[in-house]
C-alpha cells in the first residue's frame, strides 16, 4: 500500500526542494531582510527598544491566535516590557502565564546561540503551560514531557465520521526521531547548502510534522522558527514577527500544511508559502519603521512649534496611520469629533496646522476637504 503521510516514506526525512523555483523567492527575501536590517539601524535605542517590545508582542499574541487563544495583551505586554527594561513596577498585573509566554520567546530570539536540546524544548514547553491551577487545569496535558500513546490526529467533522487532517507519526520511536531533528538542527547551521531562511522553513515543516506534545506544538514550532531566523540573522533584536503574516493566512497554513503532509519529500510547495508569508512580514515591518522614522524626522523638524494638546493629539493619530490614522485624510468634522473642540475651532487649528507646514490639503474642496501630514524633505 502506497504511504499515506509523509513520514510513512521509505526515505523520511530525507527532504527534497527545487533549488531553482526558490531562488527568486529567497533572494528577494534576503534583500528585504537586509534593508530592514539598515533601517533599524537609524532608530534611536529608545525607540529601537519600543519596536522590539510591539514585535515580540505582536509574535506572542497572534501565535496563540492561530490555535484560537485570546491573551490578556496588557499582561503579556508588561510581562516582556519589564524584562526589556521599559516599564515601571506596577503599570499592568502579570500573569503565570503571560510570564511563560515572555520567557519562551525571549529564550528563542535572545539565546540563539545556545544548543537546542530535548531538556530545552521541555523546558519551553513548561513555560507554555505554567499553571495547571487555573484556566488551563482542566486540560489533561504532559507538561514538560513527550506525548502519551494514543494516536495524535487532527480531525473534523462528525464524530462517527470524521476527517482526518493529520496523523502524527506513532508514539513508539518518537524519542528517536525527536533527537534526529535536533541534531539536524544543530549541524544544518553550519551548513553552506542550507540557506538560513530555507532552514527555518525545514525545521518549522519538521516540527510540526513530529507533533511530540499533547499540546502547544503549533505554538512551539513558531518558536523554533524565530529561533532559526534569529540564528540566521546572528542578532538577537527582531523586528518583524511572522506569527502575524502566518495568521492573515490562517487557512492557507493550514491547507498548504494538510496537503504537504500528504505528499512526497519533496517540499517545494510548502517552502514557496514559507519564504511568501516571510517576505509579507518583512514588509510589514518595513513598514512600520518607516512610519516610526517619518514621525521622528516629523517632530524633529517642528520641535519649534507651539501646538496646543488638540493638535498634538490629532497629529499622532495621523503620523501612527493604520485603520486610527485617517488613511484617507483628515476632514474638519473629524477633527472636531477627535479633539472634541467646536466646528469654529477645529477648521481654526486645521488652518494654523496649514500654515506651519504640518499638514497639506489633499485634492478635492468644500465640506469634502481633507488634510494629510506634509513630512519634511529627508
């Protein structure tokens, strides 16, 4: 009988890819990694710290968002900012679990340089799963070991019929083939044939194929994946979180990762969908940079200004852009709902705001006109 999943080939994990259908793909990734890499370098340690902290916090709470989690975000957020050095005691309660899920991913980006080890993927896995107390008691997980003997599915449908999405290979031999990954994933690193970024997508397709936990498997595989990507940057501040370009394409995830399991070593698919999603993220944080390098640049050059509270306020809506930031321009009527002033001053402060070269008037005219930030020439 023909093997049904991938890890029932004569020759697994002997992976296959088609070099050059990925070249395209992976330079272009490689060259936006760099550039991104440059732009960092123009932020000031202040704010380079501040995009540090939205990065692993955005990787943290979209991570759990693909497996339908919802974190409490203020707590995760103290939980990294206090070990980032960027909050003061107190601002936000901590939780077990916020605390576990800062010190998995920091262990990941920021000691990248130590071994991965079967003691350490354990040790993240109890830092997944810290409180067996609370919320997550009535689970029945191994925490801090492999997983038990019954069969590791993913399914769906009725459960007199169901769909089998995925089978895991057999509990039997899991030891063994959990220490092959793993001392793959120590040698590949030193390895020319293996491009850091094709490696990353290797190790998470791997992973996630094994399936060596009851639980948090999808959560841990994201994690080694920034753990590849950072040792492959050979840096530890990151700037770009993956986990949320993995989950505007939750069900592209997972449909390229049912099909791939499906199919033969060659992987040649599921690395195109990696090194995509890759490159959406690293644009996303370009992105991001470049607003927060605009907006310094932007502050810089009117640090001279006099502006009153309303229009500081209004004007870091519109320098922060995303759906907050009046993508479209700003009307006098939403000015005057923003600053919560009268219609008289609100087209009064739009008209200063003019005249000191903070905002330009975009095309279009009577109640329709709208203002959008003039930033000054670099």
């Amino acid at each position: 009988m023909a093997p049904h999943w991938i890890w029932q080939q004569p020759d697994w994990p002997g992976f296959r890819w088609q070099a050059d259908a990925l070249a395209p793909l992976l330079r272009e990734c490689v060259q936006t990694q760099g550039q991104l890499l440059g732009m960092t370098g123009a932020v000031t340690a202040s704010l380079s710290a501040q995009n540090e902290l939205d990065a692993l916090l955005q990787n943290i709470v979209t991570s759990s968002a693909i497996e339908g989690e919802q974190l409490n975000v203020g707590s995760v957020r103290s939980s990294l900012a206090r070990r980032l050095g960027l909050e003061q005691a107190g601002e936000n309660p901590v939780s077990p679990r916020s605390e576990g899920l800062a010190n998995l991913l920091l262990d990941a980006t920021r000691h990248f340089n130590q071994p991965l080890t079967v003691e350490r993927l354990l040790e993240w896995h109890k830092w997944l799963f810290p409180d067996q107390t609370g919320d997550l008691a009535h689970r029945e997980i191994r925490v801090g070991s492999l997983r038990g003997d019954d069969p590791m599915q993913v399914v769906s449908g009725r459960l007199d019929r169901p769909t089998v999405h995925f089978q895991a290979p057999p509990r039997q031999g899991l030891e063994h083939q959990l220490q092959a990954f793993i001392d793959w994933f120590e040698s590949s690193r030193h390895q020319a044939e293996f491009d850091p970024l094709l490696r990353a997508g290797i190790a998470h397709f791997w992973f996630v194929t094994l399936h060596p936990f009851d639980d948090g498997n999808g959560r841990l595989t994201r994690t080694l994946t920034d753990l590849a990507l950072a040792q492959g940057e050979a840096q530890a501040i990151r700037f770009y979180a993956m986990s949320v370009s993995i989950l505007d394409d939750r069900a592209g995830y997972y449909r390229i990762l049912e099909s791939s399991q499906k199919a033969t070593l060659d992987i040649t698919d599921w690395l195109t969908w990696f090194l995509q999603t890759l490159s959406r993220s690293l644009h996303k944080a370009m992105t991001q940079i470049e607003s927060v390098l605009g907006k310094t640049r932007f502050w810089q050059a009117h640090r001279a200004s006099a502006f009153t509270p309303e229009q500081t306020k209004v004007l870091n809506r519109l320098l922060d852009g995303g759906e907050r930031g009046f993508e479209h321009g700003i009307s006098a009527a939403q000015y005057q709902t923003v600053a919560k002033v009268s219609k008289a001053t609100a087209t009064r402060h739009l008209a200063e705001l003019r005249e000191k070269g903070c905002l330009e008037r975009l095309p279009g005219g009577g109640r329709s006109t709208r203002y959008r930030i003039h930033y000054p020439a670099d």
